[in-house]
C-alpha cells in the first residue's frame, strides 16, 4: 500500500506534515566505473553494469517528510544529524527534484495535498537509515542517493514518465546510484553530451530473469575506507595511464560481452568477465600515483581461494569482485552455494558465525552436508584466516527502489527521527570522573533497553 497521508495535526505547530518511506537497494557493478570526465554532474569515463541486490537483506530506508511547520530542510544519517547545506551532492538532488515539482496527491481519493505552487512554503527532513556498513566498499552510496532522489520524486508528486530525468538526478548524488533505482541487472550508459542528460541507467534483465543466481557477501571490513571513492578516482584520472586505456579499449568490448552472458544465463563467461575485470579495477588503483589500497591479505586470498575451488570443482561455480574496499561479492548458482558457502566458511571462519547471519535453515543444512572438493586442499593449502571475514552475507538479485508501508516509517508524526545514535562521550581527566560516566552510561543503557 501507498504510503502517502496527511499526518495528524501536531498540537504545538499546528501545521500537517506530509509523509512517506521507500527502500532502495544497493549494487554491486560486475564492470566497473572508475573515474569521472565531469565530476560536478558525476558524468563516468566508461559505461558500467550491475546487479541489484535484495533489499530482504542489505537497503537503505528513507523517510521524508514535509511542513510548513519546518523552517530549514534537514537530514538525519544512521541516527546522526547531518549538515544538508555542507553537502554539494544533497543540494544538488533537493534542488533538481524541486525544479521539476507537481502536486501531491492522496493515492486514495486523488485529492490534491500540496499543490505545485504552494512547495516554496514547505522545508523536508529525511531520516534515512541503512542495514549494511556506510563506507566500506558495498555502494552504501549508491543505495543512500538513490533513495533520497525516489523519496523526494515521490513526495514532490514526480510523475513516472520522468524516469530518465530521475535516474540523471540520482546520478548527480552519486554516480552509481543512477543503477539502484531499478532492479535486476542494470546498465549505466556513460552517454555523450556535456549536460549529463543522456548519462543514465538502463535496465538489462528485471530481478526474475536469472533466478538461479545467489550472492555472497564476505564482510572484510566494516570501517570507513581510508581513501573515499571520489578521492580515489580522481587520483586515478589524473595519474594512471592504464586507466585511461582501461576505459577506451577495454570496457566497451567487455560491457557488450558481459550483456549477452547475462541475458543467455551463461554463468562461466558471467563469472569470468566480473573476476577479469575486477582484477583490472584493483590494478588500476595500483598504477595509479601514489597508488591506492582497497583490497588486503584477506582480499587477495579469497581471489586465490574462489580459483582454486573452480579448479577443483572442474567447472567454474563461483565469481568475485571488489569494489572500492575489502569486501568481497562472489556470484554462484543455487546449485553450487552450498559448495561455495563452505568453502569460504572453511577457509574464512568469520568472526560472528554463519548460524548468526543466514537466515535459511535449509542452506545451514545443506552448508552442514556438504563435502569440499577433494583437490581444493592441494590446490589452496594455506591455513583457515580465522576472523578476516567479520561475517557472511547471502542474498540474491531483487527490485529496485520501493515505497513502504507506514509500519516501516523511520520518523514520528512531526517528523523528527524515532531512532537516535548515542552522542560520544567527552574523554575523562580523572579516575573519579571516568567512573561516575561510566555509571551513568550504564544507567541510560538500562533504561533505553527497557523502552
């Protein structure tokens, strides 16, 4: 159901807050953007292609809301006010969504909420909140400015015949946002013009088309990267001669290859072209000067793991990338996860065990049944890394962006935020000091857990 409704009036501002909630997902590219000819707009150097992942299992949920009541547009992260006006980016999807605004309706009885003259009168707040790390290398991005440009396209009354011009939008917030507003697998065409306006997804294959593919998500790091994206990249640009070849000769081939794999569902050459061209992204991070870093130990050996188990498995049953971190995504067919999945529980017993992080009772009983490759102890020989992996993620391929229902808001009535992160607490000076704060933390700790 539509969540779009008129909010009961708030007995101290006595003004209506109009609200709804989306989800959107993230993407994990399977040949990769890197680097921007235009980094204003966000226009790429190359065209990239993706799968979206199921939201059932790694989103970002938005909610935004909007009165005259509110005198200042703000915004809420995981918890923690963040500064809109700092923040090109934000400013820039507020105010494309705005520029093309019409009126707000109730989706039951068509009555007109806000008519388009009147939005210059409303400020917006969006909560927004994501149930996968921010930062480390899993498009927390992608899926953040994607559902901040649905949200507002919703809620400013957007129609749907201007879903080009929103995807350009969700660009402009980040680059490969443009690829989570549709499901599936999906295309960002790098387009020609120096306005941006032919820069857009497309989508490929819808969710259904491959129902066979399963995703693993091996969690390295859960930290903030030490070099963001936009750094990396640009660095990258102006530095790496590779990369500049990567983009020209390369990609093009590879994207039209990559298309024709996934639309016939062949999963070898899918497989191969994702390692290949990850290979190459990570290399061209390391051409670039000074070189940049994402994947490590853990990374490297994982590769060196999933080609051994497709040597000893004599066919190839699993692919990897990375992208801008340490995080690995491997690919595999319903058939071969459970083979996969113990493999990489082997080799890389993460930190909070599988039992703790998959939900499918089924393929924890398959994981228990199923026997490793007998060569794959000769052909990957090293010991168990223990706690590299701090967890295992296993999703598959979902829908795009998504409205809610109400019972999924994140914000109250008036529109403030119902979860808030727990402010930092000033470091002591004194012993005396520092037991008193811990007290006393323990003391809101107790009463926030029996709320």
């Amino acid at each position: 159901r539509l969540l779009l409704e008129q909010k009961h009036l708030n007995l101290h501002m006595q003004q209506p807050v109009f609200s709804l909630t989306i989800s959107s997902p993230t993407n994990i590219a399977l040949i990769k953007y890197w680097g921007k000819r235009d980094a204003k707009i966000n226009l790429p150097i190359n065209s990239s292609v993706s799968v979206t992942l199921n939201q059932r299992d790694l989103r970002t949920v938005t909610t935004v809301s909007a009165s005259r009541s509110f005198s200042r547009d703000r915004l809420w992260l995981n918890g923690e006010e963040e500064d809109v006006n700092a923040s090109r980016r934000v400013l820039a999807v507020f105010r494309e969504v705005r520029a093309r605004a019409g009126d707000l309706r109730d989706p039951k009885t068509g009555q007109v909420l806000v008519r388009k003259d009147e939005w210059d009168g409303l400020r917006v707040w969006v909560v927004s909140e994501n149930n996968f790390p921010t930062a480390a290398g899993l498009a927390s991005s992608a899926a953040g400015y994607a559902a901040l440009t649905f949200a507002l396209s919703k809620l400013y009354g957007l129609p749907d015949s201007l879903a080009d011009e929103l995807s350009c939008i969700a660009r402009m917030g980040s680059g490969s946002a443009c690829r989570s507003l549709a499901g599936g697998f999906v295309a960002w065409d790098m387009g020609q013009r120096a306005d941006g306006v032919d820069s857009r997804a497309r989508q490929v294959a819808d969710e259904a088309h491959w129902p066979e593919l399963q995703v693993l998500v091996l969690v390295v790091s859960d930290t903030k990267k030490t070099v963001s994206s936009t750094a990396g990249m640009q660095t990258s640009v102006d530095t790496s001669p590779l990369l500049a070849h990567r983009a020209a000769a390369v990609v093009p081939g590879r994207l039209a290859e990559m298309e024709a794999a996934y639309q016939s569902r062949d999963f070898g050459k899918v497989a191969e072209l994702m390692m290949r061209d990850s290979n190459q992204f990570h290399a061209t991070c390391l051409d670039t000067y000074p070189p940049v870093f994402y994947m490590n130990d853990a990374s490297r050996a994982i590769v060196r793991m999933v080609h051994a188990l497709n040597e000893a498995a004599g066919e190839t049953v699993c692919g990897y990338t990375f992208d801008a971190g340490p995080n690995a995504v491997l690919l595999t067919l319903k058939r071969h996860l459970p083979t996969v999945l113990a493999a990489a529980n082997t080799h890389f017993p993460p930190k909070r065990p599988v039992e703790a992080t998959l939900a499918s009772e089924s393929l924890l009983a398959a994981l228990k049944s199923t026997p490793l490759p007998p060569k794959l102890s000769s052909l990957y020989p090293l010991a168990p890394m223990r706690g590299a992996v701090s967890y295992i993620y296993h999703t598959d391929v979902g829908p795009g962006a998504m409205l809610l229902p109400d019972s999924e808001s994140l914000a109250g009535e008036d529109g403030t935020p119902l979860r808030l992160a727990a402010p930092a607490a000033s470091p002591p000076h004194q012993k005396l000091l520092l037991a008193a704060i811990a007290i006393a933390a323990g003391c809101v700790a107790l009463k926030v857990a029996r709320k």
